[in-house]
C-alpha cells in the first residue's frame, strides 16, 4: 500500500492550493480517505481535517477549516483530493492523507503546505 501526498508549497494568505493523494495496492473505491495535518516541529497530535467515504457519498470537514476546504475524490484515478481556499497563517501544516485497508492503517509521507506573507 501506498499513499503519496503533493501539491502542497507556500502560499500568501488568502491564496488556494489544491493537496492530491495518489493511492496504490488496494482497492481504492472500497476505502475511505482521511486528511490530517501537524504543525512541523509542534508536538501536538495530527489535527483530521476532512474524510469522505469510498463512494464519495458522505464527507465531512473540521470546523476550523468549513467553508474553505473541500474533500473529494475521483475513484477512476485512485486519487483523492483536498481543496484549500482562502488560505490562512494558522493552516500552516504538513499534510497527510490516511486510509485504513483491512483495519491496516497506512499514511503517506505528506505535503508541506506553508501560508505566510
């Protein structure tokens, strides 16, 4: 199993970035998809940001980032997909994508996305 994280880079508040996670090694539609982020060098634990279900029919976002972000997934590409608007200091992250095949859960590497002026 394998999860790759892109699209993350700097980006002036305000601004969007659009986060992929590739998937590969199982099957991706059967799955749900979770997104997590962690402030580097923190300490804290991994803040879930949004999930949506293999069939895309439920999803949900954290309050902290409503309104802006978005979760979606295309299931023909195994991909799943995290829209970031309106792009704010405190989003300041690395970002994880999380699946849970077989009650195995697997994480990818993540992307670091940095909002800063």
């Amino acid at each position: 199993v394998q999860l790759v994280e892109s699209g993350g880079g700097l980006v002036r508040p305000g601004g969007s970035l659009r986060l992929s996670c590739v998937a590969s090694g199982f099957v991706f539609r059967i799955y749900g998809i979770r997104w997590y982020r962690q402030v580097p060098g923190s300490g804290l634990e991994r803040e879930l940001v949004a999930s949506i279900t293999g069939d895309a029919s439920d999803s949900s976002v954290a309050d902290s980032v409503k309104g802006r972000f978005t979760i979606s997934r295309d299931n023909e590409k195994n991909t799943a997909y995290l829209q970031m608007n309106n792009l704010k200091p405190e989003d300041t992250a690395n970002y994880f994508c999380n699946a849970v095949p077989w009650g195995q859960e697997y994480w990818g590497k993540g992307t670091l996305v940095t909002v800063a002026s």
